[in-house]
C-alpha cells in the first residue's frame, strides 16, 4: 500500500481522536437502547402504524422484524430525482415479500443548480446541504427503523443526506441511485454554441435548442459535475452496492439493484450477526478512499467543501492539506467532461467504477481494510450482471476504452486533479485536471467585481479583452450563500480562445463545471470576513502558480483597508431573508461551509 495514504489515513485518525470518540459515544449511546421501536408508548406505535395496511401494522409491532426508514429526495422538476417516484412502492414490495416493512421516513428539500444557475435561488443552494441534514434527522427522529435507504443524487442532496444519516450512526444506511439520462449532444458542441452565446455570436433560440438537447430526459446530468462526482465517490467509499452508480435509471439491472439492496438492509440490521452501523463504516479509511476516488477522476470542487463537512459529521477532521498530499500521490486516470470531451455513459461503458478501483486497489491507492456496507472492499472490484434474474458479481474487466479510463500502467496526469494554492491572498484549491501547462502560470493586472453579472457586464464592454486577473469577491459562504459562478467559465474561456492570459480569483464556487480557466477558488479567509480580497485593488498585479501552489499579490495589504459593499439587497427574496442565522453561523470553505461547528 502506498505510504502517503497510510501516512495521511493515520493522520486523520490522530487528529481526530477526542472528536471521534465522542462521536461514537453518543452513538453507542444510542444503539445501546436496542430497538428504539421497543421503547415507544402504545400511542406512539399506533401513530406510527395508523396508515398502514393490517399486514404491515402486524410487521412494524413484531420487534424482530426489520423496519426500513426511506429518506427520499423524489420530485419531479429534478430530473436525477423524477425516477425515484416509484421506489418507495418498490422497496416496500420487496421487504414484505421477506417479512419486513419499509416506510418513507421523510422527504427532504432537492433544489437544482442547473435551474438556479445566474439566479437568485443559486445563493439557497449551499445552505441547503445543511438543511437536509436537518431534515433527515427529523425523518429519523421517529425511532421507529432498523435501517436507512437514501434517495438522493445530486449537489448538496446526498452530502445533506448523509451528514443527517450520520446523527443516527447506529443504523446501517445506504444511498440507492437512480442513474443518469442517455446521451445527448456532444460536450464540444455545448461549449461551442455557450462561448457563441457569450461573445454575441448565437442567439438565445440557439442557445435554448441546444441546452433542451443536452438535458432532455429523467436520470442525471451527464457530465461529470457535482452530482455525479458523489455517486462515484460514495460508491468508492461503500455506501452503496458495487457498480450501482451509473446504470441507466430503466435498465432491468438498475430495478434489480434496487431490490437487492433492499434486501440487504435486512441482513446487516442491529441483531442480524453482520450488523454494520453507518458510524462504524464511515471512519478515516473510508474517507481516504472516496477523497482518492474524487482525485484520481477529478471529480467535483465542491467536494473539497462537502467531504470535510461530512467527515466532521462523523467525527473525523479532514483538511485541504490532506487533499493536497494525496494529490501529490494519486494520479489523473479518468478523462471525462469537463476533463475531456467523454461524458457518464461514455464512463460506464469503459468499465465505470469497479474499474477504476480495481486501478486504484492495483496500485495500492485504497484502503482494502476499509468496511463498506455491503460485502468486503475486494467486492467493490466487480461489477453487477443479471444472471437467471438474479444480481451476480463478476471481476471488473480493464478500461475497455482508454480514452475515457486510463489503460492498467497508464496515466492522464501523475498527479489528481485538485490541489491546494496559497500565499498572501489566502488559501484556495484549484482543479488543474483541465488546465493546460502553459495556462499554468499567469501574471496579471488584477479587475475587481462583487459579482457573476458585473463581469459579465464588463466582458460585453470590451473591457476583458487583455491579460487579466479575474477578481469576484464578496461570494463566500457568510456573504451571500457562495454560490457557483457558472456565468465566468464561457466569458473567460472566449479570453483564452482570444490569445490573453487570465486567472479567476474568488471566495465563491464553480463546481464540477470548472475546466480548462485556472480557477483559484473558495479562497479563504473570505472577504466578507476581511480577508485580503478585500483589500485588493483594480491594476494590482497577481501572480497565480498553479505547479507550485502558490497565489500572491505584489501589493502591501497591510495598508489598505477592507472594502465591503452594501450586500442587503442580497439578503432578501426568493426566501434568502430565512437564512440570516445561516450566513452569521456558517464557518469557512475550509471548514466545509458548515452550520454544524462541532
């Protein structure tokens, strides 16, 4: 096993030794009361069973049977969502063919970036993934299951629901996906008719004809943003079953996924003789895996938000400093857009995500000791095939298209595709996974805008068309909600098409959609918090290194004192006046933009 991911899962494990402990008191705590069902009053069971049929109400009152509490993220606006309408009727159906019961513990909020991109719900979006988190507690709260099922996919869902599974650690839980949309357009084509738009070149019936091409049916996004970046992640970590994350949401394998796993709850339910209690599978070497798994595909810069929040969720503390070493250590083996030009299903067909562990554990990358909730790791290395019917695991074959995942011996880049920048500006992570070398280092005259819409404003001006270091601030979690900053990517790439060097500075995000514009983003300390980008001033030359990790000003901050803009009118509508208590509460970017301050 390579020495760094031993070196880096023990740190973690050190640092985290009083808060780990006393997550896991509170926990036993909980799984000591055996039963919770047991503990109820005659009135609380007969709520609890009120609306069920007479077979299912005899099932929830024998406490030896297993009851499954669903935590479901369905509606149908969100297209990685609309397939989950018939899940909960189908793991019901499942469970009572076996003599168990299953009820839907809760719904939680499921709000879509892709439709809040540019607008104003975008600023609700991080603040969500704590809300859900609330919520599946609440769901939970109940005390009346044995186990979890999570139905959820996307950006903040899945991390949210997770970090609320985790308060009830002493349940075994696991996510069931639903799998992505087929393939529509190509992705060159979406960044072509994108940067056309954006340099006036497209009108907007262009632009719309080819947006409804690009997301056209129920299922996942189909490049590799933050929504898929989870699924593989959590598949990498075992927090669901091998090779379920990325199958079509109507294959007759997806459905019989679905029912395997719920029957699998059954088996490692408290008392069954394989319990596995989602705190027990969720510690440092789980978590290593899934940060390995998110840089060798280079996955998602949310993450670099989200794994830290839910690491601290269990009570384990992560840093962007362990990222960074691994970085160093785990090489770029998947090529997917905004990477390269292939998308999901393109992904899949080349092996998917056995294949890529089965690269990782080859090479000694993965915690094989790991415990994931379902078999051993070794059975991550395989992939589902219907055999009679019936789920059957078989080895996962080599890539199987070496465009898309890197052939056995071979790499895309020695190094994964994050890594963390720092210098007298801040700290920030940049993905580097699409960034070209010579791209890699830039010195440049700094512009300054507090938002998306200003630059946008200024690129239709004529004012970017130069050497620039792009500066947006003010777009930190404790400012406005930091929300992506999707409007950037189009208008700075037309600057690089246009033969100019540019850079992008900021305290906000970009997600899984940042490509081939170096990017330092989620800089902290924010310059709501007066960090220095708050000080910096139009003309103030800023040199990014992304090889070396450094970001640096030529300027004496010292001086100056912070700007900050009347933000108020930031602060209202579309719901934002409800999260006050969250933007006053909410810790750094570095810190996993969190409420939750254990």
């Amino acid at each position: 096993m390579n020495n760094v991911i031993q070196q880096v899962t023990k740190k973690i494990a050190l640092r985290s030794t009083d808060l780990r402990n006393s997550y896991l008191t509170r926990i036993q705590r909980q799984a000591k009361q055996g039963k919770e069902r047991a503990s109820l009053t005659c009135g609380n069971l007969a709520h609890t069973v009120a609306a069920c049929c007479t077979s299912q109400k005899s099932t929830i009152l024998d406490f030896t049977r297993v009851n499954v509490g669903i935590i479901s993220a369905y509606n149908d606006m969100l297209s990685a969502h609309q397939p989950y309408k018939t899940y909960p009727d189908q793991i019901k159906q499942v469970l009572q063919n076996s003599g168990h019961s299953a009820q839907v513990a809760g719904g939680v909020p499921a709000m879509c970036d892709g439709v809040t991109q540019g607008q104003t719900g975008m600023d609700l979006s991080m603040f969500s993934r704590d809300l859900i988190a609330q919520a599946t507690a609440i769901g939970l709260s109940h005390n009346t299951f044995d186990a979890v099922l999570l139905l959820g996919i996307c950006d903040k869902i899945a991390p949210g629901q997770i970090m609320g599974a985790l308060s009830f650690g002493h349940l075994p839980a696991a996510f069931v996906p639903s799998g992505p949309m087929s393939t529509g357009i190509s992705n060159d084509q979406k960044v072509k008719v994108r940067q056309q738009y954006a340099a006036g070149k497209a009108d907007k019936k262009a632009l719309q004809a080819m947006e409804s091409s690009a997301y056209h049916s129920p299922g996942t996004c189909t490049f590799y943003g933050t929504a898929n970046t989870n699924q593989l992640v959590f598949e990498a970590m075992g927090l669901m079953l091998p090779g379920s994350a990325f199958l079509p949401p109507d294959s007759q394998l997806r459905h019989a996924l679905t029912d395997h796993i719920a029957s699998h709850m059954v088996s490692i339910a408290h008392g069954s003789g394989d319990y596995r209690p989602i705190a027990q599978v969720m510690d440092e070497r789980t978590l290593v895996n899934g940060l390995v798994a998110l840089l060798a595909s280079g996955g998602s810069t949310n993450h670099t938000i989200h794994m830290i929040a839910i690491a601290r969720s269990a009570g384990l503390i992560m840093t962007w400093d362990d990222l960074d070493e691994l970085s160093a250590v785990v090489p770029s083996l998947i090529r997917m857009y905004p990477n390269g030009p292939a998308d999901i299903n393109a992904f899949q067909a080349a092996g998917g995500v056995p294949t890529l562990l089965k690269q990782l554990a080859e090479r000694g990358l993965l915690n094989m000791d790991a415990q994931p909730i379902y078999g051993t790791m070794q059975d991550y290395l395989k992939r589902p095939v219907l055999v009679d019917g019936k789920v059957t695991f078989v080895e996962a074959s080599d890539s199987t298209d070496d465009k898309v995942i890197a052939a056995p011996q071979q790499v895309f880049s020695e190094h994964g595709g994050l890594k963390v920048v720092a210098g007298n500006l801040g700290r920030g992570v940049i993905k580097i996974s699409a960034v070209a070398e010579q791209d890699r280092f830039i010195e440049a005259p700094a512009m300054v805008f507090e938002s998306q819409h200003d630059v946008e404003k200024a690129y239709q001006a004529g004012h970017l068309n130069r050497d620039v270091s792009v500066v947006v601030r003010h777009n930190g979690p404790a400012a406005n909600g930091m929300p992506e900053l999707h409007k950037l990517m189009p208008i700075l790439g037309n600057i690089m098409k246009a033969g100019f060097k540019v850079s992008l500075i900021t305290d906000g995000r970009l997600s899984g959609a940042s490509g081939k514009v170096p990017a330092a983003i989620h800089m902290t300390p924010e310059a709501q918090h007066n960090g220095p980008l708050s000080m910096i001033q139009d003309g103030d030359i800023i040199c990014l290194d992304v090889n070396n990790g450094s970001l640096n000003i030529k300027a004496d901050l010292s001086i100056r004192t912070p700007l900050h803009p009347d933000l108020s009118a930031e602060h209202s509508g579309a719901g934002r006046e409800l999260f006050t208590l969250f933007r006053h509460a909410v810790s750094s970017a570095e810190d996993g933009a969190t409420i939750f301050n254990q």
